[in-house]
C-alpha cells in the first residue's frame, strides 16, 4: 500500500461521518497538501496528529454546546416579567468593562445556535446589569455612569450575536438596570462579579 493510500485510510478512519460537515471540509482544506505530498512516515505521523488535535477540538465544541442545552434545560427560569424565561447562564463581565471575556463568547457561540434553531420565532431581550461600585474617575469619559456601561454591555451582546451569528430580531429589546436587581451581595467580591452580567430572556410559547 502507498504512501498517500494509507494517509487517505488515516483520514477516512479519523473523521467519522458524524462529525459536522464544516469541521470535515476544514480537515480536507488544511491537510489536502500533505495528502498530496506525503511520501515518509513522519508525513504520516504528522497528518496523523493534525486530524487527532482536529477530533478533539470538534469534539470541544460539540461539548460547549450539549453542556450550553443542557444549561438551557436547567437553567431556565420565570422571570419577573411573566411571559418571558432566562436563556442559560448570564454573560460575565470584568469590572468597570463592556468587552465580552473569552467564555463569554463561548457561551454566546452556544447559545447563538440554541437561539436559531429552537427559538428563531421568539422575541427575546438583552439586559445589562452592574455591581453598586461607582464609575472612577479614569473611566467617566467612557462610561458616565453604571446606567450606560450597563447599556454598553447589552449593546455589545446584541452586537455580537448579530455580527457573529446572524441572530437578530425586529422585536429585540435592550435594557439597561444598572446596579438594579443583584442576585448576590455587593458586599463581596464574588458577589460584586456576579452582578456584572447580561441576561438573555426570550418569550416563552
């Protein structure tokens, strides 16, 4: 058996035909040049290893997202407003920063999908909350007040989950509560990072 049949048998046998059909096109694109030059068993070895840190990097982001439902399935919960339920886990912010952190936008890249598939009929809002700390001085000029970096934060979500994803609706609504409605105290830091956070609700049936 040549060279480039036992890569070809490599890569037939690694990506199983229930891996997603875009991960499958990123490995033919990547690896289709060593596919075609391959003449040694390190260029074998070498395919070998990039289709495995693919596999388990698909098998990552397949985990993100069974974990985002199943967070999606737990957490849901009445709001105060009656007809509409909260959509996972809340987006965390830094203190005194409308930048979305890193797990942020996982969870945003999870919930993006949950939010097309399962509720692209349903209305759905964006609030932005704060902790009770005032805005310092160094960041009066970019945030006034915990009233507009609240806003700030909220905005940045819808504009994420636009940009990113393609999720938009005529009836999105953006909220800005400030320091209203903590869930933990403000008393501590924990508590304090609780309450940075945007919420996504969306319109129960």
């Amino acid at each position: 058996m040549d060279t480039s049949h036992r890569a070809s048998t490599v890569l037939h046998s690694a990506v199983r035909p229930r891996r997603s059909l875009l991960v499958g096109a990123l490995v033919l694109f990547v690896l289709a040049p060593l596919i075609a030059g391959c003449g040694s068993d390190d260029d074998e070895a070498e395919l070998t290893e990039q289709v495995e840190t693919l596999e388990y990097e698909n098998e990552r982001l397949q985990s993100d997202l069974s974990d985002a439902r199943d967070s999606v399935t737990t957490l849901q919960q009445q709001t105060d407003d009656g007809d509409m339920v909260q959509l996972g886990d809340p987006i965390r912010f830094p203190s005194g920063s409308a930048w979305i952190p890193d797990q942020g936008r996982r969870t945003l890249d999870s919930l993006a999908t949950i939010l097309q598939d399962e509720y692209d009929s349903r209305d759905f809002r964006i609030k932005g909350f704060t902790d009770s700390m005032p805005i310092g001085p160094s960041l009066r000029g970019t945030y006034p007040s915990n009233w507009y970096l609240s806003a700030t934060r909220a905005a940045a979500v819808a504009h994420y989950l636009d940009s990113e994803h393609g999720v938009r609706s005529r009836t999105l609504q953006i909220g800005a509560f400030g320091p209203q409605d903590p869930v933990a105290s403000n008393e501590t830091t924990e508590g304090r990072r609780l309450n940075r956070r945007v919420e996504i609700q969306v319109a129960e049936e």
